[in-house]
C-alpha cells in the first residue's frame, strides 16, 4: 500500500521519525516521505542523511498551526502522527503548550487530514493515556479519544483513523538506558524505586505496528503491541554492570509500573498472536465483525500492566542488544 505513495510524518525528526524513514526506504518505494515538524536544526541535522534521496522531503510547520498542515498535506496519501511534547515534567511545568501540541493540535491534523481526504492517519500514542496519573498522559487521553472519534467525525469523507500505543522505546532519545549510560562513569545509578516495572520495545517493532495498523484499521481501533517487562534495577544493572543504585523516589506524575490497557478498556480488548486491539466504545463498532477479524475478547477484568506481564526480558538479552546497538543509542 506504500509503494508510489506519500507519507507525511509530524514530528517526524524524533526517533520514531529517524527510523521510520530507514525502514519505508528499504522495505518499500513511496514516491515522497515528507518530514513535518518546527524545529529548523534537527530537519537540517536530518537532511544530512538523505542528501541524495530525492524521495525525502522537510517541511517546518508546527500541528498548532492548521493553514500551514493544509498546505503541507496537500498530495499526501498517508499520515503518521508523532508530534507531542512529551517529557512528563515539562508537561506539568508548561501545561497550556503541553494542551496547545497534543490536544489542539491533534484536532487541527484531524480536520485538515479530512478537508485534504487523505487515505488512512495513524496516531502514536502512550501507555500513560491508560488511566492517566499526570498532565501529558491525560493529553494523549484526550489526543487518543479525538482521533476515535475522527472516524465518526469525517461523516462521508474517506479518512480513516487509527492509534498505536507502546511504553518505554529502547535507547530512543531521552529514555532511560542512553541516561544510564551517558553517567555511567559516575559509579552510581538514580534509581526511582526498586519495585518499578516498565515495558520494552524497540523502535524497529514501533514502526511494524504502524504499519500493520495502517493495513488492518477500518477505524477507531487502538493497537497494543504484546512485548515483554523488565524491573527498573535490571535495566540498571544490564547498562552499567558494576555501578552501585541510589534511590531517589518516584517523580511527580511518575507511575510504578507502566498500563498499556485498563480494565475499563477490557470490555472493547481482543487480543491476537502479537498483539491487543481496543475498539471504539461508540457507534457499536465494537461488535463490528470487520474490525474484530479474528480476535479472542479478553476477560472483563482484564488489564495489561508492565507488572503483571507472562513475558518477560532478561538482562542477558538487553545486554546483547545494547552491545549490538551501542553507536545509535541515544543518537536519534
């Protein structure tokens, strides 16, 4: 569905954005990857990659500003949404930007993909929009909910719309093994809390689950992908073998273990081989044998947590994968 087709990726300089280009360039041949987003020295920083790739293009623009995503969606087929602000404590210290980029902006994308009749919209979303304990996770609630509701929305327009939700990427920018790594000369390791848990899962299976959500959506459907746990101190210990941990607490907005799916979401949850799907609560569509397909409801109780995950990674398999990945972790 990709070949000879145009993508549009907002926020598309992050390290999804990095990585997602790579992957569409090898597997596929779209006739344009257009990079949108408002920082000027990551897409020049980027641009340095691709000098003689026609195919990749930047375009600065900020998803606050609707006239300039009008323009820039213009011949786009397809349309992957990664633009957020997304650091937990700068959401709570700057909450009406953090509100401007994921809600209104969020709107603004879904009103211009429309009024533009792009195809299909896949929204990244965050395993904090499950029960929200802090201000960015309640945006990308909200951001998760609109981008639902879209489906419904578009009315007789052909714009379908679709979300991904994953947790904690390995080695992306601003996570937490590039951060162990950068002090490792230090000694010591912050850790929040030695009972945390959190998810594990590598921009290379992000980017698989956007695709396979952009091939199976009808619309509305949120796309959780199975991947495996592993205790905060392990991944300590797997970065920096010998560096002593000190406990530091739990920040604000800061949760213990990580929920992909609660259990208010079970009700609308099928589960399949690698992965879960929540459907629209609305318009029924949650009965809709379409977009069941072949999938086993899961029980009504039913939760998808870091800390009561049946899979879980060993300090043996992050070691081989930072050891295999050392040069790029952090870097994108």
């Amino acid at each position: 569905m990709f070949n000879n087709s145009s993508i549009l990726i907002t926020g598309g300089t992050g390290s999804f954005g990095h990585t997602f280009v790579q992957m569409m360039l090898a597997k596929y041949n779209p006739r344009r990857l257009v990079i949108y987003s408002r920082d000027e020295m990551k897409q020049w920083e980027m641009a340095k990659l691709y000098v003689d790739e026609k195919r990749v293009r930047f375009f600065i623009g900020d998803v606050r500003d609707k006239d300039r995503l009008l323009r820039a969606l213009d011949g786009i087929d397809y349309v992957v949404h990664a633009a957020a602000t997304k650091i937990v404590p700068t959401a709570e210290y700057n909450p009406f930007e953090c509100v401007k980029t994921n809600v209104i902006g969020a709107m603004n994308l879904i009103d211009a993909c429309i009024d533009r009749g792009i195809k299909r919209v896949v929204a990244l979303s965050t395993d904090k929009a499950s029960s929200p304990a802090n201000l960015y996770g309640a945006t990308k609630l909200a951001s998760d909910k609109l981008f639902v509701a879209g489906n419904s929305y578009a009315g007789s327009h052909e714009t379908r719309f679709g979300v991904v939700r994953y947790g904690n990427v390995m080695g992306s920018r601003g996570s937490v093994i590039p951060f162990f790594l950068s002090i490792a000369d230090k000694g010591e390791l912050p850790i929040t809390d030695p009972r945390m848990t959190r998810f594990m899962i590598t921009l290379e299976q992000g980017v698989e689950l956007v695709w396979h959500a952009f091939e199976d959506m009808e619309g509305g459907e949120i796309y959780v992908k199975k991947i495996p746990s592993m205790k905060v101190t392990d991944v300590a210990l797997a970065s920096v073998p010998n560096a002593k941990h000190k406990i530091v607490g739990i920040r604000p907005g800061e949760k213990l273990h990580e929920q992909m799916i609660g259990t208010e979401d079970a009700l609308y949850t099928f589960e399949y081989p690698e992965h879960f799907k929540i459907l629209p609560a609305i318009n029924s569509w949650s009965s809709d044998p379409n977009r069941i397909k072949d999938g086993k409801k899961v029980a009504e109780d039913f939760t998808y947590c870091s800390d009561n995950n049946h899979e879980w990674m060993s300090m043996e398999t992050l070691k081989s994968w930072i050891d295999q990945n050392r040069e790029k972790i952090g870097k994108i």
